[in-house]
C-alpha cells in the first residue's frame, strides 16, 4: 500500500477536525453529554492512526508487505466503531459496538508491531 502513511494522515487530520469542532459545540452549548464521542474522536481517531502514519512514513518497507492493508483497515475500521460505540454506550445502548472495535484496535496495534519487528530494518 504504497500510500498509506498519506492515507493515514489524511483521514487522522479529518478526524481532527471532527473532534474539534465536537468540542467547540460542547464548549459552546454548555453540553458535555457527547464528551466520550468527542474523546473517542480525537484518541482512537486523530491521535492513533496519526501515529501509524509517522511509522509507516519514517520505516517505508513496511508499506510493501500485503499485512499493511490489513492492518490499516483494521484500524480504521476499529477507530470508526469506537467512535459510533462510545455515542451509543453514551445513550445506554450497550457496548457490543464499542468492543468490537477495540478488538480492531488490539489487532491493528498487532499487526503494526508485526510490521515494524520484520520489516523496518529492511
């Protein structure tokens, strides 16, 4: 995946945007019931597929193994679900949504160290 620290970026600083315009609302309204949305927005989100970004941009043999795909939507997969997941704990809806992904989440951070153990000093 030739691109993927590109990708990766782009869609943490989309996310970023997101979040903080979340938070404007929050702060502005005087509302902080979405306060998990908004924190699940910006770590899961911004800041986790942020970092796997800068990885796969300072170590670029691992976006030559087929497992970076994987790993990727993994992640973003993962970040989306925890994000919907915690605005439905939020409203008392459970948290099957929310586990799965952080499932996504454990697995991607697996797959990156993975990548980084057997790839980056390739």
């Amino acid at each position: 995946m030739a691109k993927i620290d590109r990708l990766y970026i782009a869609t943490a600083l989309s996310l970023l945007v997101i979040g903080m315009a979340l938070g404007f609302y929050m702060g502005a309204a005087g509302d902080g019931t979405v306060r998990d949305t908004h924190v699940a927005i910006l770590l899961p989100g911004f800041v986790t597929l942020a970092v796997y970004g800068v990885i796969y941009r300072l170590w670029p043999a691992m976006k030559e193994s087929p497992l970076a795909r994987v790993q990727f939507w993994s992640a973003a997969i993962g970040a989306a679900f925890m994000i919907v997941g915690a605005y439905l704990f939020q409203a008392g809806m459970g948290v099957t949504v929310i586990a799965i992904g952080s499932a996504l989440a454990i697995l991607a951070a697996v797959l990156i160290t993975i990548l980084f153990w057997t790839r980056s000093e390739t």
